[in-house]
C-alpha cells in the first residue's frame, strides 16, 4: 500500500488518499475515478510528499494548533473581504452613527462597520440597538 497527498487544483484543497500501488493511482487517475470530496471535481494531482517519519505526541499537538489557526485566520479574513465590500466603514465614529440609524436621523441602505470601545458596545445593547464584534485582523502576508 501506498499513501499519496493529493491536492484538487479546483478548490485548493489537500487530502490524503491510499492506494494498492502507483500503478493503482495512474489507472484510477486515467479513468477520471479520481475527485475531490469536497468540489466533486476530477482535477486532481499528487503533490509533493515527505517520508513518513514518526513525530513526537508534542510536535504533532503544535502542527494541529498550526494547521486550526490559519483555517480560522482564513475564515475571519473572508468575513472582513465580505463586510468591506458590502458595509461602510465609519471608523471611529461607529457608536455615533449607530445611534443615527438606529433613531432614524440617518436614512442608509447598507450596514456600517467600524471601531468603538466595548464599553460602548455595551451602551449600545441597552438601548436596544443590535452590534457585532468579530476580531479583526490586519492584512499581512502570513
């Protein structure tokens, strides 16, 4: 048996998958028996692979924490992508304008996002008036 990392070049997304032998994988690959569990997509290719060498209890935990922390820095980066293009930002004046929507002395067809002080936030629930706080991480290459 051998084990291949495989990758769907539709969704960018990596797997790993058993077969009897590579023959076995470029038979099934050649019939298009090969797709993705996520996409349903046939692009599939092999990617690159390291020996399988054993890891210790502790590294394994550290690349487990690694591996969760960018799916979730991924999944925050794509609701701050949806929130710029579908809110407007207000910046610091977010408490402020706020109360205006909310009190109907600012007419607005879109949400607004921005920054204020949890303090305020919290002035904002006991009005009645409905916020939400998400981390919000600046732009970076990592």
């Amino acid at each position: 048996m051998i084990k291949y990392k495989l990758i769907c070049i539709d969704c960018n997304l990596y797997f790993d998958s058993w077969f009897a032998s590579s023959k076995e994988y470029e038979k099934l690959k050649k019939k298009n028996l090969l797709n993705c569990q996520s996409c349903n997509s046939l692009n599939i290719e092999k990617t690159l692979m390291s020996p399988s060498v054993l890891k210790s209890k502790s590294r394994m935990k550290i690349d487990n924490k690694n591996t969760r922390y960018k799916e979730i820095k991924k999944q925050i980066s794509e609701y701050q992508t949806f929130i710029k293009n579908n809110f407007d930002y207000v910046g610091e004046n977010f408490t402020y304008e706020a109360r205006a929507i909310h009190y109907k002395d600012k007419k607005t067809t879109k949400g607004i996002y921005g920054s204020a002080a949890k303090e305020d936030i919290q002035e904002l629930k006991e009005e009645g008036i409905e916020t939400a706080m998400i981390p919000w991480i600046k732009n970076s290459i990592n």
